[in-house]
C-alpha cells in the first residue's frame, strides 16, 4: 500500500509482507530500512494520525461494546414462553370459556335433548333444543320447551289468552275460526278423555299442541299452560341426523 503525502518530498511505502515501512527519498534514492510500524505512524503528518484515530475508534465500534453492554443488549431480548407458560394460558382461556358458558346456560339458555315423538317431523326423538329463558311472550306458531310429568316437551302454540279454543270432528278452530295449518300432516281431534271444549285461554296462559296431532301428549289433555312453568321459547334445533 503507497500513503503519497502533500509533500511530494517523500514517499511511505508499506511493505504487507514484513512490519516494516521504508522511506525514499527523490533526491538521492535512499532507503531506510527496519523502521517499525508503530515509528512509521509517529512520523505521518496531523492529518494521517488523525485519520489513523479515526480508523482506530472504527475498528472498536466494529468490534461492538464490551460484555457488559452484550450482556444488557440480551437482556432485552424477547425470549419465546416455555410450552408450560403456552399451556398454562391455554388451560385458563378454556376455563374462562366455560364458565362463561355454564353463566349462559344456566340463566339465560337452554339446552335439552328431545325424547319424545310427539313433534314429528319438526322436532325428532334424539335432537337437541335450544330455548331462550327469557322471552315468554309468546306468539302463534312458536316452539316453546316445557316439562310435563318431568318429561321435556316441545310444543306449539295455537292460542294466547282470551281465545277460545275448539277441537270437533272438523278440527281445530279459534275464536270460531277453522285454523288452516299446512305445515300439520294429520288431522287434529278431540280425545276421548282429557278436557272439556271449549276452553277459554286465561291470562298469561298459552294453548299448546304436538304436531303429530294423533296421539301427541298436549293441552288436549292438561289443558292451558301458564308460560310461567314454561322453560323458554325454542330458538334452535340440532338435528340429531346432523350430529
């Protein structure tokens, strides 16, 4: 590597082979050997060993801080969470999810497992109801869940209070109205024992019919309901089919 100067006087020659710099001058060709290094940075002008300082506080910031500063910088750095910490939080989410659940269902909703026929073919033996506890105005044609004789039921309503409710050879009628009920395949009929018609639907009370109107376990034979025994209005069906 050849340093010419502003001074065209000399010239410094660096040899990389050996540690030594030699010095010639112009005007007689005279080398001076065996200076070391370190003597041919003593004789560089102000502006080399400025530039000499230069490279020597490059080189420390190359090299990085010393272990006190590496060991702060790693402090810093964000480590991953051990498996443990990751299925410790899962484990609470999970039981936060639950307890949330358990609130829902246990003031709010309702779930139940349909056993009976009776509501055939809209609600199957074996298919899970969802019931809104909630809301008790009900309105005709809604599902509602209520128990008889221990049993869940899931019936629907054909009557609110004040109606007058009939059920002859012609079938079902209301307020003297023959109900039209296309989504019912069988006919409605009185049973043999069970009430006396009509009936008039007291306040707060519902009339309620299976939709397999043959045989169905409902209002023919326990009469009106007060929808305060009623568990809540119907607001899903899982089909067991589905499951």
């Amino acid at each position: 590597m050849t340093v010419n100067p502003t001074d065209d006087t000399y010239r410094f020659v660096f040899d990389e082979a050996t540690p030594h710099a030699r010095r010639v001058s112009e005007d007689d060709e005279a080398w001076a050997d065996d200076i070391s290094t370190t003597h041919f940075a003593a004789h560089f002008s102000n502006e080399y060993g400025e530039m000499n300082d230069d490279a020597t506080a490059s080189d420390e910031e190359f090299w990085g801080a010393d272990d006190d500063d590496i060991d702060e910088q790693d402090s810093h750095v964000k480590r991953p969470p051990s498996l443990w910490r990751e299925l410790v939080g899962v484990l609470i989410k999970v039981g936060v999810v639950a307890v949330v659940l358990g609130l829902i269902f246990t003031f709010t909703h309702g779930l139940a497992r349909n056993t009976d026929p009776d509501m055939s073919p809209t609600v199957k033996a074996g298919d899970l109801v969802m019931f809104y506890r909630l809301d008790k105005n009900y309105e005709i044609d809604d599902l509602i869940a209520l128990r008889y004789q221990g049993q869940l039921q899931v019936r629907r309503v054909v009557a609110q209070a004040g109606d007058v409710v009939d059920i002859t050879a012609d079938g079902l009628t209301v307020n003297g109205a023959l109900q039209q009920e296309p989504d019912i395949y069988e006919q409605t009929q009185p049973y043999q024992t069970g009430i006396r018609f009509p009936v008039t639907v007291g306040p707060g009370e519902v009339f309620v019919l299976g939709d397999a109107r043959d045989g169905a376990t409902d209002s023919r034979v326990y009469g009106p309901v007060n929808t305060k025994d009623t568990l809540g209005k119907v607001i899903a069906i899982i089909k067991w089919r589905d499951l």
